[in-house]
C-alpha cells in the first residue's frame, strides 16, 4: 500500500454503536474523524425490537446521559422495561430486576443503600434500547459534531509507521495518525494487524428466531430448561432456542425453516410444526478477548477487542464503556496534551473489565447447561438469589454499578463513577459533561485545590457548586468519561 498524506486524525472502522459513539468523543474534543463502515445499508431486521433489544446498564446509561444524548433515546421512554432498576411500590407482585443465567432476581430484594453514591434522581441503572435507534441517535450526534461516515467500505488493508496508519478500504486509500477497529465480532482490523485473541471455544448455538408455528401452544411461553438446552419464547413467535452442541450450529450457512424447526424438535422435545420463518440468526458462547488492546498506532475497542454470549446484555455495555474510556485518551494523545503514559491507561483499565464480563457469561454457561450436576447448582444460586445479599450482589454486577478502576487507594471514591450531584441551581453533574471536559468539582472554594488537582495532569473546567448531598466532600477530580481521579474530604 502506498503511503499517502495525513488527512484524518483517526480513522475508525465500524459504525456500530462503539465505533459511533468513540467519533462523537473524538470529535467533541476537536479531532477530525473519518468511519468507515462495511454496509451500505445500516437498517437490518434484527436492529429492531424485538431482536434488536438491549439491556442498558450503569455504564452505558451514564455515558449517553453525560453527553446529553440519553434523551433523544426515545425507546427506552415508551418500552416498560421489564428488569427496572427503579423503586418498587408496596403491594406489588415481586418484579424481575435482572437475570443471571435465565434466573431472575427481584428488585424488592435488592439493598440500594449499599451504592449510596448512586443518589436519588440518576439515570435509571438499567433500561431497554432498541439496535436501530441507538445507532442512528449516535450517528445523527456524530455527524452534527462533524464525522464523516462513508458507507460501504470495509476495511481490508492496513499498513503502519512511526508516524501514521495507512488504510485500505475497497477503492478508498486514506492516511491517519490512529486506526481504531471498532469492527464487530469478526474484526478485520483485529485480524489484519495479528492481535492475539485468546479464550474459550463455545459451548452451545443460540438461535434468535421469528417463526409461525402451527400449533401455537407449542413450546409455550417463557423460559423452558430441557434435556438438550433451553427454549425461550418471549412473546408469541419470538424464539430464543440454546442448544448444548459444542457450537456446531454456527457454522455460518443460512437457518432455513426446515433446520430451525429440527433444532426446535431436539431442543424442546415436542414434536412441533415451524409453517414460516421470518427471520432468524445464530450465536454462541465462544469467549475471546484480544490479549492487547493497542498495536502502536492502532487500537481496538467493543465487540473488536472481546466476545462472549449475550447472555444478560453486557456487550454493548462494555463497548460503550471502552470508548468513553479510550476517548479523552486518545485525543489528549494527538493533541499533546496527554501526560505520559496516558494512552496506555486504556488497556490497563479496560482488559480487567472486559475479562470480568467474559467471566462473568462464562459462569451463565455453567448454569444453563443440561446435565444433572449443573442443573443441581443452578437450584443452589436460584435460592442464593433469592437472598437481599445475593439479589444485591447480582443488581450490582448487572447493572454495572460496580464498575471501579484501580486509580489508588486513598478516597473511597477515586476510580468509580462520580455520583450524579444535584446543585443548589436545580442542576445536575452530568449536564455539566455534555463538553467532555474534565471537572474539578469545588464544593469548598478552598484556594489549595486547584493546585493540587493540577498535579494530576488534566486539563479541567472549574465549577464551584453547593450540592444537595456532598458526603462531606471538599472536591473532586472527575475525569472527561465521569470517573474520579481524585477526591479531597473536608
Ligand atoms: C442476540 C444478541 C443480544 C444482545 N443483547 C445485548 C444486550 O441486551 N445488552 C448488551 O449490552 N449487549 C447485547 N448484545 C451485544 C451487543 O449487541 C454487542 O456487544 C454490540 O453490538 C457491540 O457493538 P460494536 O459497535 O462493538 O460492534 P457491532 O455492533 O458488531 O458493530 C460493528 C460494525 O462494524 C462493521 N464492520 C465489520 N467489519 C468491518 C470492516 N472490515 N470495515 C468496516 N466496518 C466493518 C459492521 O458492519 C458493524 O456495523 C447482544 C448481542 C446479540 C447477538
């Protein structure tokens, strides 16, 4: 490939969710962006509900509502979101929180007071998106930020030096100073650039199907454990089938009505009649993650850099946390204004999130296999979860609230997210964030806190606040993507 002039600052491969949502961080901190995207097309059946459902969490939910963006969501506001992490009325049937591994946990079990960070009026901890609106809100945001995004265009060559990355994309020939691969599962920028994706082989194939079926009654509604795997019909004709055959079933050929409905006999046992197929995809449980998420001028992020099944909703969630994470990071990086060694935070701080989550779906497998030792533990943690100690524990890892970096051990709150304070002007933190920028949150007016909140490198925006709620907090030093890099007490 021949090397051409600089023309972007980052190119990104992939328009999905974390590669749009990364263009709108670079872009916000003034970095021009180029994604290049295979499809032509963006619109795909199963990016509508009710195949294109997914579970937001802490994460995610907190990252679009620090950059104003988690009100133009206008699914998760008409969808009844069916694992609310709301609050629960007296006199109500218990209702399903969340699950692990098919196992709901109820929300009247959960202790909210152990995350007293999380005040009252945050975003919700959990919620229902739809594929579809996600992608064209982020694009739409992206765009208007000033991000190309050329359609059609998959990436399939790419060379790097001191200075650049040089990519091939069809006919296109573009230079940049950073690739991030934010190409999905299958990453060519993975493959192209030799990262090493280490992890397991898969246990099962999932099949996500819209069917008819002749007898309707058959194999009835809910979640069904069999002798081969599991059946879930969450609303009539809408079919989530597991079947323990080491993966076979993902093997990249068409599911046709007459395979989906053997599948479906195996599996459930009945001796059922699929009449027509609308739509259906396969999945699995394989388990990867790339075992670096940098290649010198060239990055991963999302689906890219890990896999696992999507069993309780946490790949999007991940994906949208490493590109808030990568964001700030990179751009201070070409802007120069990083401290040194900053750029590499990223993978330090993301690889053990992204092997907790990998960890995490690979404990589901356990529980859903089919024999009798695994169905046995499964009625073990089905008790365990119905405990306050095991609901909490539960709410805690799905909804992300737990997520913590390692930044230091000095304040309680130093690496989680910061809680979303409501100041004295009825305002909250997060709609402060909508610019990006670091904040050094001032509840005391002390004159020694800017001093020592500038030794920690970043570039940040003063405010001076009175909160409702301040723990007793003199400041904080919160990072552009809402973490806490530094906390002072009174
Ligand atoms: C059935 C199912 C249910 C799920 N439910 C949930 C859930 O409830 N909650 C949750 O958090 N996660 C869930 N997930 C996972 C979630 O959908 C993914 O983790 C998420 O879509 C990853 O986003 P991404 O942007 O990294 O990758 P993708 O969404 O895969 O986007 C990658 C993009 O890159 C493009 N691309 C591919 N190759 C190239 C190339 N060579 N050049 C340029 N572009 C390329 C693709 O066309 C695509 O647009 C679920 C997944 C499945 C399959």
């Amino acid at each position: 490939m021949q090397a051409t002039q600089m023309q972007y600052d980052a190119v990104i491969a992939g328009a999905g969710p974390v590669g749009l949502f990364l263009s709108c961080e670079l872009a916000l901190a003034g970095c021009s962006v180029l994604v290049l995207e295979r499809d032509a097309d963006p619109d795909s059946p199963f990016k509508h509900l009710p195949f294109g459902i997914r579970g937001l969490s802490a994460p995610a939910i907190d990252a679009l509502y620090r950059r104003g963006l988690l009100g133009e969501l206008e699914v998760p506001r008409r969808l009844k979101n069916p694992f609310g992490g709301g609050s629960t009325q007296a006199g109500r049937a218990p209702r399903q929180a969340g699950h692990f591994a098919g196992i709901g946990f109820q929300a009247e079990r959960i202790d909210a007071s152990r995350w007293p960070w999380r005040l009252p009026g945050s975003p919700p901890a959990s919620l229902i998106a739809e594929m579809a609106e996600l992608e064209i809100v982020l694009a739409r945001r992206a765009q208007a930020l000033g991000v190309a995004i050329r359609r059609g265009y998959a990436v399939s060559g790419i060379a790097q030096d001191a200075d650049g990355v040089d990519v091939q994309a069809g006919a296109l020939q573009v230079r940049a100073r950073w690739l991030v691969g934010c190409d999905g599962a299958r990453s060519s920028v993975r493959k192209l650039c030799g990262f090493d994706f280490a992890g397991t082989d898969p246990e099962f194939t999932g099949y996500s199907a819209r069917v008819e079926l002749a007898d309707p009654s058959l194999p009835g509604p809910g979640r069904q454990l069999t002798p081969r795997g599991m059946v879930f019909q969450s609303q009539p004709g809408y079919l989530a089938i597991q079947e323990f055959d080491g993966g076979a079933g993902h093997d990249g050929t068409p599911v046709t009505r007459e395979r989906l409905q053997e599948v479906l006999r195996r599996v459930s046992g009945s001796d059922l009649t699929v009449t027509t197929l609308h739509a259906a995809s396969t999945w699995t449980d394989r388990a990867r993650q790339a075992t670096r998420y940098r290649q010198g001028r060239v990055l991963l992020a999302g689906d890219a850099a890990h896999i696992h099944a999507p069993l309780g909703g946490q790949g999007l969630n991940l994906g949208i946390g490493d590109a808030m994470n990568l964001g700030w990071k990179l751009a201070a990086t070409m802007k120069g204004t990083a401290a040194a060694g900053l750029l590499d935070t990223y993978e330090a701080e993301r690889h053990p999130i992204g092997g907790k989550v990998l960890d995490w779906s690979r404990a589901q497998v356990v529980l859903m296999r089919p024999d009798p030792a695994s169905r046995a533990l499964r009625a073990i943690v089905e008790d365990l979860m119905d405990t306050a100690d095991g609901a909490t524990y539960m709410a805690g890892r799905v909804w992300g609230v737990e997520t913590h970096y390692d930044l230091g051990d000095d304040h309680p709150l130093i690496g989680r997210s910061a809680p979303d304070f409501e100041f004295a002007d009825g305002s909250r933190l997060g709609q402060h964030m909508h610019d990006g920028r670091a904040i050094l949150l001032d509840f005391s007016g002390d004159a020694t806190t800017q001093g020592q909140a500038a030794a920690y490198g970043l570039a940040f925006k003063h405010v001076k606040a009175q909160a409702r709620e301040d723990f007793g907090l003199r400041a904080l030093l919160i990072r552009p993507d809402g973490f806490i890099a530094a906390a002072w007490d009174l």
